[in-house]
C-alpha cells in the first residue's frame, strides 16, 4: 500500500487528472517488481481515494523468463497454423463429399468453426503481446472476456449434441432421418448458442459490462490478463453460473458415451447368442445328415447282401 498525500490548494484541484496520470504511471512501475496488485492511496485535500494497478507482463511463464518468447510465440504460431489447417480440410471435407452430409455432421463443422474461432481470439494478439511486450487494449480485454467463456462452453454442448446424435444413429437407426430432421438441428443449435451466452450475458445485464478476473482478486474492474501468455478472463459470480453449465454439459456427453458403449457391448451379445445358435443348427444338421447316411448305408448293405444270398441265375437253370 503507497500513500501519497498532495496539499489542497486550487492548483491541485485543477490539476487533478495530470496528478492522477503520474501516481498510476509510478504505481505501474511499482508493479514491475513484483507479480502482484498494487493499490496506492491518493488524498487530494480531505478526499482520499485508491488506485490498483496490475503489470501482467512480469507473470507467468514468459514474466519469469523472458528469453523464452521466441519458442511461445513459435507455438502459438504452430498452433494457430494447425487448427486453421486441420479444421479447414474437415469443413472442406464435409462441403465436397455428398458421403459426409450426413445429418449430425452439422455439429462436426459448428465445432470446427468455434475452434477456428477461439484459436483466433487468442493466439494472434498474444503472440503480438509477446513480442512488445504489451497488455492489451481494455476493450479488446472485455470482448476476450466475453467470447472465452462462450466459445469454451459452446464446445461443451455442441460435444453433447454431436454424442445424442451418435447415439440416436445406432440405437434407432431405421428412425434415425426421421428423428433428426434439419428443423430439430437447428433448434438445437440454437439451444447450445443461448446456454453459451448465458453466463457473459447475465453478467453484462447486472452490472453493464463485462467482468474481468480482476474483479475477484482486488475488488477493482481492471480489464488485463494474467499474464501475457493467459487471455482475458471472464469474472464475477456468474462464473459458478458458468462452471455448473460446462458440467451438466461434461455429464450429458459423458452419459451418452456411456449409452452408445452400452449399446456397442448388447449388439455384440446379440451377434454372438445368433452366432452360437447359428452353430447349433448347424451341427444338428449335421448329426441329421449323418444319422441319414448312416440309415441309409445299412440299407444298401441289406440290399447287397439279399442279393448275394439270393440265388444265382445258374441254379434256376438246372432247376428247370
């Protein structure tokens, strides 16, 4: 904690703003030292009111080594290259293949495009940051901390759309186009977009913007990072919001998967009970067959051997 005192006097009251810019520039620089918030008290006459400052520049990975930023910045640079260039030949894939348009592909390339999405918010201004060694603008700070929690939870339920889906294809597959037809698609999709923006959304509604990290740690709405290399994080009490939907949509998915596996291992007992069934069949067939030809091989034989003891054509002769 910094106090600074300044006299009253119709100079300083005029020259409030100037004498504020210079205690936030110190206090910033103050920052430098250590990964922490700094608040520092600024009286003018009988009002006394407190500055917090944050320097994420000195947190995290590349804070405490900074010569690391070459091979940061390689990575998000390999990761940014990769999601663009994996997703696009999914989505490619998917538009030029009359095999892939299957119904539940929708929810592949949504996933796609929220991965894109989410590389993109992050991994361009961090390597920017990175590099001059810059936090970034409080708007750009506010709209990464409205589009993170979003696009994270999107993923989550579009995962547990694409599962309900899977499972629907295997468990009824004879009723699987009836069931998902493009209007319940599109209501679905519509259903996961609304649960993502619900948290961000009640947010900006209580309090008329965005929240930031920052608001829990120092009890002051300071829109920066972490630290360089962690984007803007969304804050406030609707974070338990947020976490208690990434679950139910965690458990939804994981349900689901459950589900299919289930029905995975009762459509293999079923192909084995037919198979030894199947084999059953066979070998009574086969004992059939076999007691058959054995009934008929005794027969022959009879056959053979009445007329072996049957007389011969000679003896009638000297008979007659």
């Amino acid at each position: 904690m910094k106090n600074i005192s300044v006299p009253a006097s119709g100079v300083v009251a005029n020259s409030t703003v100037a004498l504020s810019t210079t205690i936030l520039a110190n206090a910033s620089e103050l920052a430098v030292l250590v990964c922490d918030f700094v608040t520092t008290n600024i009286t003018l006459g009988n009002v006394t009111s407190s500055v917090t400052s944050y320097n994420p520049a000195h947190c995290g990975v590349y804070g405490y080594y900074p010569p690391l930023q070459p091979l940061l910045s390689f990575i998000l640079i390999f990761m940014t290259v990769w999601a663009l260039f994996g997703n696009g030949c999914l989505l490619f894939l998917v538009c030029t293949e009359k095999n892939m348009r299957e119904p539940g592909n929708i929810f592949v390339c949504a996933l796609a495009l929220t991965d894109i999405t989410q590389i993109l918010v992050y991994a361009p201004t961090t390597v920017y940051r990175l590099v001059h060694g810059e936090i970034p603008s409080e708007g750009w700070c506010r709209i990464q901390a409205f589009l993170n929690p979003s696009l994270s939870t999107l993923t989550v339920y579009l995962q547990a759309s694409l599962w309900i889906c899977r499972y629907i294809h295997i468990a009824f597959p004879f009723d699987y186009a009836s069931m998902i037809t493009k209007r319940r698609l599109a209501v679905t999709m519509a259903i996961c977009v609304l649960i993502a923006l619900t948290a961000p959304l009640i947010g900006v509604a209580r309090v008329g913007t965005v929240q930031s990290w920052t608001v829990d740690e120092s009890s002051v709405d300071i829109a920066q990072p972490i630290s360089l290399m962690i984007p803007c994080t969304f804050g406030g009490p609707e974070v338990f919001l947020l976490i208690v939907l990434i679950i139910v949509g965690v458990v939804v998915s994981c349900v689901t998967a459950g589900l299919i596996c289930k029905e995975a291992l009762d459509s293999e007992n079923r192909l084995q009970k037919t198979d030894r069934h199947r084999q059953g069949a066979t070998g009574k067939q086969t004992e059939i067959r076999q007691d058959v030809g054995d009934h008929n091989g005794s027969t022959a034989d009879y056959v053979v051997s009445g007329f072996d003891l049957w007389p011969p054509a000679e003896s009638w002769s000297h008979h007659t």
